[in-house]
C-alpha cells in the first residue's frame, strides 16, 4: 500500500477484511476522554462506514485497550457482550482486536476484524493480522508526529505573531527565514520583502561590520548558552531606505542539524517617545 493518512487507512481495512476472509475490519482512534473509539476507517459487508465512533464500555474492545494485547474471541460473541446492540445488528459471531501503541507506550488507537461466522485460533490468521497492525500502527504514529509539528508550528506562530518585538530568524548564511508583523512595521515593508535575502542588505555599513562581530562573539560562547545583547546604537536601514536605531538581543539554535540564529528587534525611538510622553504626564 502506498497511500498514506485517511486513503492508506482505508485501503489497510478492505484489503485486511479480504485476506482474512471476515465481514469487517476497522482502524480506530482511541479518545480517552471520553473513552471511545473513533474510526480511522471502517469496513463492512463490502463498504465502507462513514463517521462511526462507539464507547469502549460492554465491548469486545474493552479488554484490548484495558489488558493492552491482542484479543480474540473466536465464537458466540453475541452472548458474551448481550449490551453491544451493533453486534446483534450485523449478526456478529466473532472478533480479533489489537491495540496500538505510540512510541512513548501509550494507546493511540485500535485495529479489529470482526465477522459473521467463528474465528478460529489460527497462527497464520493472526500473525497476518499482526503485520497488518504494526503497518497501521507506523502510519498512526506518522501521523501522530505530524500533527505534533503542526500544533507546535502553530503556538509558536502564534507567539511571533502577538510579539510587540520584531523578530527574525536567520539561517547559518544571516538569509531571514523567518519574520513576524513586528519586524514588517519596523522594516517598513512585507514578509514577502525580507524573506530569503540577506539581513546585511538591511544593515548600514558599520552595523553589519558590527554584525560580524557580534556573530563571532555568539561563535566563541559554550555550546548551549549562547545569546547577548545588542547596545541601542546599533542601527538598522529599512526598506524606504531610512535609517532607525534599534536594540536587540542575538541568539543561536539548532533545528535537524541546522543553526540559526535568531535576533529580536527593539526600535529606540519608539522607546524613546514613549519615555518622553509618561514624563510629560507625571509632570502634571
């Protein structure tokens, strides 16, 4: 199977389904809250189920998630779980689950078969089922890690983007990978406008001379702890070409073997300003 996400999930159940020759199959996600399973993907009787979820509680998925191993209950699964109405339903008489687990050891969901006529214990059925289950427990965990990325991209998004302070994210060669609407109003221009070029392009002669510097004195800290200050008289050119100065702090960090380096932006004169405006008022 080469797809991946909701297309890989639904194509694990159908071809699971068939090569075990059962009625069903699904791949669920399990949701502690609210102790349910809801599905990735679910087939039966040659079709797919459309947002099927169902509460672990009086269900032959109760003792996989709770004992934490693959289950089977060959026959009369009817009678064993009499309050399970789906069962009843699609005339269930056996069923084999199986927990899937992150990498930290935690339930992240649940792969099952479940058909109308007895299971029996059969090594090769389950070890077919055991395959099939560590691939989706694989793309779980893809997907699991994915959305960790997301999440993490996006309250970091959001903290740059509420920052009064302008920020920039420079890669190993000072090109800016990143900027927040700070940085825009104080350079006067978009992000479309910074990102990729050089920060030197917006730096008058002295200050990237002084950049440099700053550069190699971050360079020569321990491993670990490095950042410093950058004096209010450093001065930065904007994209109308006027010059402003600025204060800032420079700092360093590794991201998948890659250094960057991360400076934060001040502007004086809006300090400046402000400073002069609270003493006016005090002064009444």
């Amino acid at each position: 199977m080469s797809e991946t996400g909701a297309e890989f999930f639904r194509a694990l159940v159908r071809n699971l389904s068939a090569v075990m020759d059962t009625a069903g199959a699904w791949i669920a996600e399990y949701v502690p809250e609210s102790n349910s399973l809801r599905s990735r993907a679910a087939w039966l009787n040659g079709e797919f189920l459309e947002d099927y979820e169902q509460a672990v509680a009086n269900t032959p998925c109760e003792a996989v998630l709770t004992e934490r191993k693959l289950v089977l209950y060959p026959d009369r699964i009817v009678e064993l779980f009499p309050k399970e109405v789906d069962l009843k339903v699609i005339g269930a008489v056996s069923y084999m689950g199986v927990p899937l687990f992150d990498l930290s050891g935690e339930i992240m969901g649940h792969l099952a078969v479940i058909d109308t006529k007895p299971m029996p214990h059969e090594p090769r059925l389950i070890s077919l089922f055991e395959i099939f289950a560590s691939r989706a427990a694989a793309e779980c965990r893809r997907l699991k890690a994915e959305q960790k990325v997301r999440d993490h991209e996006e309250e970091l998004s959001a903290l740059l983007d509420s920052a009064m302070d302008a920020v920039v994210v420079l890669d190993a060669d000072c090109v800016m990978q990143r900027v927040n609407p700070a940085a825009q109003k104080l350079f006067r221009c978009t992000s479309e406008d910074l990102l990729g070029e050089q920060l030197c392009d917006f730096l008058p002669p002295e200050s990237a001379k002084r950049f440099e510097s700053f550069l190699s004195e971050l360079e020569r800290q321990e491993e670990g702890n490095r950042h410093l200050w950058i004096p209010e008289s450093f001065v930065i050119m904007r994209w109308d070409r006027s010059h402003v100065p600025v204060e800032a702090t420079l700092s360093r960090f590794e991201n998948r073997g890659r250094a960057f380096n991360t400076l934060i932006l001040r502007n004086v004169d809006d300090r400046l300003a402000a400073e002069k405006r609270i003493l006016s008022l005090t002064m009444w």
